[in-house]
C-alpha cells in the first residue's frame, strides 16, 4: 500500500499553518509524547509525567506491544495501560540478545537496551537497542503482537528471552512450556496496581519464524539448558538462533484473559502468517478509521501532531476483554460469552475518565461506548449489583473515590451513546447511591454512604463534591433516559448537599468531622488542594459564585487560581495535569467574562503541551488528557455531568471537521493559532451570542463560522448564561 502523507507549509497573514492532503492519519501520530517525565514519587513532581507508552497498540485492543515506563529495562511487554500512574501489567516481557545467552535474565532488570527510537507512530514502533545492535519493529492486532528482531552484520547467534514470572510489580503465580521447537505457551497472574491486588489470570501463546539450536529456561539466577517448563517469580524461556542463513528473526504472541486455548485461538485466527507489513498495514487501516474522525487543518505541524496524538491515547482505552470466540472473564471469575456483533470491555479509569474521554468516544463512536457501558453494567450485575470505581482486567481496584462511573454511564447516554440496557443501569447507579455497603466485588461503591445519607455530608470535602456529582447525574439519566421526574428531584436535592461542607467563614468548601468540627483548609481532598476542589460543583457554578457574593468575587477567585497552571497536589493554583481542575478554565464563561476563558485554554494548550517525550502536563489517565486537549482544541468542553451540552472558547485550528454518527458533519472554521478572542460566531448563518451550546443542536451536523481577533471582545457571551441547577 502506498502512503501519501504531504503537509503544505503555506503562510496565512502572520501566522505559519499547515494543509495537509492525508491518507494515513496514523503516521501523524507522535507515541513517544508523554512517555517521559519525572518520576514516581509525588514529591519529585508526580504531575509531570505522562506516564504513555511509545510501543504498538491497536484502537481499544487487548494487546500492547511496547516498554513500559516504570520498567524499562526489561524489554518489550504485552499489556499497558496509557498513562496510569502506578506500576501495573507488563507481562511476558521479550527482549533480544546479541550472542548465546550466558548468566541468567533473573528479574530483567539489568538489560541496558539503550533505546534508540526510530519511528513511534499509531500501530507500528522501530526501536534500535544500541548497547546491542539489534533492530527491533513491533506491530499489533486486537489480540496478538507481532515482531522483528533484526541483528547485525557478523553475529552468529542470536538470543530471544521470554519473562514469564515477571511482570510490572510481583508475579505471585506463572508458568511457561516450550510446547516445541519454536512455540512458547503459558500463563501468569496480574500482581498489584497501587497498593490494590490485582489477581487476573493472562495465558500467552508464543511462535518464532524458525526453530533455536539451544533453548531453555531460568528461574532466579539459575540458568536450566534444555529445560522445557519453568514456573514461579522470576523465571521464563529463552531460544537461542543460528544467524548464519539470516539476521532477522520474527516473533508473535496472543494473548486472552480466559485460557490457553482461547490464546492459541486468537493467534491463529488473528495473525495467520509472518507478514509484517501486512499487519503493521492492517493495525494503521483500524488508527485510520478513528482518527480520521476528526480532520483539522490550519495548525502548525507540531500542532498537528499533538492533536493526532491526543486523540489517539483517547482511543487507547477501555480495552476489549473478550476473544474472538467472544468469552471473557467476568467480574464473578466465570467464562461468559458476548453476542457476536459486540464486544466486552475493560480498563475503566473512571474517576478520570468521566470528565473529558466517555464524552468524546460517545460523540464519535457511539457503537463502541454503548459496548463499553454494558460491559460496566454487566460488571456490576456480576460483582455484587453495584458499580465498580476503576477496573483492571476483570479486578475491581478501588482506586480513587467517588462514584464515578455512575457519571460515565450518564456521560455517554447525554452525548449519543444510548445502545445498552437502560433500565439495570440505572438499577445498578441506584443501588450504589440508596445501599449502604453496596459492594463490586470487595469494594464498596461509595463508603461512609450511611453518613452521606444522614448527615448530607461524608467528612472528606472531595468524596462529598465526587458524590453530590454523582446523584447530579444520576437524576439526569432518569429523567433524560426514562423520563423520571421523582427519581429525579430526589437526586437534584442530593446534588445541592456540597453546601452542607460550605464554611460561611472561610468563604470555602472545607471537611469536616461527622460532630460538624470544621477540619483543616486542605484536609480531605482527594489529589487537588482546596482551591481545586471550589470548582468541583460544574452544574451549579451560579451556585458557587453566588455564594461567595457574585460574579466579581468569583473572578477574582478564578484570576488567583490561575496565576500558575503548572501547580502540583500541594499548590493552591491551578494544574493542567490533574483531573479536578479539567473543568475549571471554562467556570469564567459563567461568572460574565468569556474573554478569560478563551486566553487562558490557549495558554494552557501553548505552555502545557508540547511534541516532545515529555510534552504532556500530567498523567494521561487512560486518555483523559488526550480528551481534554482534543476538546480544547476544536472549542468545545463538556463541563455539567450527565447534560449534553458544550461551554465554548476559541478553536486552535481554521478548519476542522467532525464526522458524526448521523453520517453529517459538525464543521468548525475561523479558529486560529494565533488568535485568541472570538469576536463573532455563527451558527448555520445565524449569528450566536452565548458560551454554551447543546449537544442535541449539533449531533444532526452544524456549521460553526468563527471570527478571531487579538482583542478581547469583552461584551461576547454575557447575555446568556449557561445553566446551573438547580
């Protein structure tokens, strides 16, 4: 297949943007964007690694074929979360050697591979391992992995290592066979994720192109030639080949969280032959399909990577669990089947994911969402009745606070995506808000519910804001999804509980002890700090201005907030890289200067972000962040949980369109690098005075004209509000 992929530079006034003729949006992708940062410790700056991966994976697929940044020396892994930030997943690692393998891999964490990036694009990754001049490229389907391990001039043998009983924390239990020649077969468990035991079982199937002259296994630092099985911690299989007839050597592997001979299945329905092109080809066809979603054009080329980039790790996640015989694990630890034109789906960060990336999945691919959140409901009916926060795998983690996946349901419902089972997702929502001790799994849905219910209040300000959010969307589903005005009025009287942690005082939202004792001014909040949390009641920000004596008041509280974007946990300013401040930069549309929000999400987006390894603010949370600058970008940001609606500022690119759902098009023009003020917008013709616009007005296709200028227009969008409730 011949790939055309031209970018026209072409000078527009002042400002240098690029056209571009495209036929593989998948080369525009950057994967080594927010691969780098520094490190774990939050006192190291936390907030500042993406914590992305640069290697292979397809939209929403099972597989990803690349190394990890919290183990980099062990090689190349097949499963990875984008972005999530604690050590986690990372089984069977593969790593070539120059040469006959000579003192045991142990737990791989003293390769040095010197990695040398050559190309890192949407399905497809070259990396040269310079320490030991081997090329490797690897490429995926949905669940399998394929590579080439390409070694020198002059090397006479060359090594393939396989960790069975390693993975990204502590393999508890493993097992790996050399079933013959050249097939590898096995299985491990998943070990922890943040302090949370992540029991899922992963079996793996293994093929080279050719067959070793020497194989074996190792466990600890005990090298066993010719042996054929291994099992436990720290262990695998290595096969040592001749390179005298050719130095390049392929590899491939499937993977299922169900069995064996489900993986050996999915690799032989998946990936049929030793055709690397072709399924580099195929995965790039599949990035193709989704990225082409969206085509933007009037940005520099960085700009223009960035973009891509983003809306790619939006569509990393969740994944799909089941294989291509349609089983999956599910939450009770049984085989169940999915109906063969859908598919199972895991991977659910919600407490990020809520707020920016189900929004843009749903407007763009509302099949899949739809799969997505009957795959959550099914989880809850499967673990317990009541809905789980963050999933791995099919293990309920716990991780974060909240309810947050009752706003992903009501998220993806408001913005199209409506093809799953209505009324026990509202059951299950329900259960978790009504039942104290309502569990998934082991984990309760929303502890210190019984609390929450008696006194208004749980004594942490943040899980308070996380559920008062919730019933807010809950009471939006009801009535949007079935018309339930009772259960909806119930759940609009919940949401306005953030007022009971109001101190009059303070003139802030503080914790406070269960005898009403107010608690220290950043006690009780959840990764942000007090003036982060302010802002976490996005469906009543008339609410929260008023209540702090207006519109000027709050201003002056958003101007404060935002004399630094760049802040961490600790800070009392704002944090482009934290999930609780996403929202924030749009509040300004509400409070009667619109200008502000416009200078200041082009500010974020230009300081914030950039094409390089470490170009990320942040954690990309399983494409939160890549949602939230896709969003910014074309101009419009979902900020009220469970409303189909959009709050504006100024696009970053002069042309963009939106393939929909209806087959129409959302067309967005007049946006600029360079500009940052809206002057004038139309809608269809009609000239639009107002920040906030309805989803339901563009899912059928809209054209938006926009005029820019490098003067605020300081009178645009302040005649009409956009909505509060109650």
């Amino acid at each position: 297949m011949k790939i055309v992929c031209a970018l026209l530079l072409i000078l527009i006034g002042n400002e240098a943007a690029f056209t571009q003729t495209v036929s593989n949006y998948a080369n525009l992708v950057n994967t080594r964007i927010g691969s780098k940062g520094k490190g774990h410790d939050i006192n190291e700056g936390y907030l500042e690694a993406g914590y992305t991966f640069p290697g292979a994976m397809y939209p929403m697929g099972m597989v990803q074929f690349t190394p990890t940044f919290f183990a980099p020396n062990k090689g190349f892994v097949v499963n990875q979360l984008s972005g999530a930030g604690c050590d986690h997943m990372a089984n069977f690692p593969v790593m070539p050697l120059a040469g006959a393998l000579k003192i045991s891999p142990n737990d791989m964490k003293d390769f040095k591979p010197e990695y040398k990036i050559k190309k890192a694009v949407a399905g497809f990754f070259e990396v040269n391992l310079a320490k030991e001049e081997i090329n490797v490229a690897l490429t995926v389907t949905p669940h399998t992995g394929m590579a080439t391990f390409n070694f020198k001039d002059g090397e006479e043998k060359g090594t393939v290592v396989i960790g069975s009983g390693i993975n990204g924390t502590k393999v508890n239990e493993a097992y790996a066979k050399i079933t013959s020649e050249n097939t590898i077969e096995g299985y491990a468990d998943g070990g922890s994720f943040c302090g949370s035991a992540t029991p899922y079982k992963i079996y793996f199937a293994a093929k080279f192109d050719q067959s070793p002259v020497q194989s074996g296994t190792w466990k600890d630092k005990v090298i066993a030639p010719d042996s054929k099985e291994v099992a436990g911690e720290n262990s695998g299989v290595y096969l040592t080949f001749d390179l005298s007839k050719g130095k390049t050597i392929k590899y491939k592997f499937a993977v299922s969280y169900v069995s064996l001979a489900n993986a050996k299945e999915n690799l032989a329905k998946e990936n049929t032959g030793w055709d690397f092109n072709s399924i580099k080809n195929s995965a790039q066809k599949a990035w193709n399909t989704y990225l082409s979603k969206i085509k933007v054009s009037g940005g520099s080329a960085d700009e223009i990577t960035q973009f891509y980039t983003n809306l790619y790790h939006a569509f990393g996640h969740p994944n799909i669990s089941n294989d291509v015989n349609g089983q999956y694990m599910g939450a009770d630890h049984k085989v169940h089947t999915v109906a063969a034109d859908k598919n199972n789906y895991t991977s659910f960060s919600n407490w990020d994911t809520y707020r920016t990336q189900v929004q843009l999945i749903s407007i763009l691919a509302p099949k899949e969402t739809s799969d997505i959140i009957q795959s959550t409901v099914d989880f809850a009916v499967q673990s317990g009745g009541s809905l789980p926060r963050w999933v791995m795998a099919n293990t309920e983690t716990g991780i974060m606070q909240g309810d947050p996946t009752s706003i992903v349901i009501a998220n993806a419902f408001a913005f199209g995506a409506k093809n799953f089972d209505l009324t026990t997702a509202l059951k299950v929502m329900r259960k978790g808000a009504e039942v104290p001790g309502a569990k998934s799994q082991t984990i309760e849905t929303r502890p210190y519910l019984a609390q929450y219910l008696n006194k208004g209040y749980v004594n942490d300000a943040s899980m308070t804001l996380e559920y008062t959010s919730a019933d807010f969307a809950i009471g939006q589903f009801a009535l949007q999804a079935f018309k339930n005005k009772a259960v909806y009025s119930t759940y609009l009287k919940r949401s306005t509980w953030w007022k009971n942690q109001f101190d009059p005082k303070t003139k802030w939202i503080r914790s406070k002890d269960s005898d009403g004792t107010w608690r220290g001014q950043n006690d009780g909040m959840r990764e942000a700090n007090y003036k982060s949390y302010y802002w976490m009641v996005p469906y009543n920000i008339k609410g929260l201005a008023d209540i702090i004596g207006g519109n000027k008041m709050a201003e002056a509280r958003l101007d404060d907030f935002f004399r630094k974007l760049n802040a961490n946990y600790s800070n009392d300013w704002f944090a482009a890289g934290n999930e609780p401040d996403f929202q924030v930069p749009w509040a300004y549309n509400w409070v009667g200067v619109p200008y502000k929000t416009q200078a200041l999400v082009k500010k974020i987006i230009k300081e914030q972000y950039s094409n390089k390894d470490n170009g990320l603010p942040g954690n990309d949370d399983l494409g939160a962040m890549g949602a939230f600058y896709v969003f910014a970008n074309i101009g419009l940001f979902p900020v009220i949980p469970g409303v189909g609606g959009l709050s504006i500022n100024s696009p970053s690119f002069s042309k963009i369109s939106i393939s929909l759902p209806s087959g129409k098009i959302l067309s967005i023009n007049g946006g600029s690098n360079q500009l940052d003020y809206i002057k004038q917008l139309k809608i269809n013709g009609k000239i639009v005075n107002k920040t906030w616009l309805n989803w339901k007005d563009l899912a059928q296709g809209a054209k938006l004209q926009y005029v820019l200028s490098a003067k605020p227009n300081k009178t645009w969008g302040t005649v009409n509000t956009p909505p509060s409730y109650p």
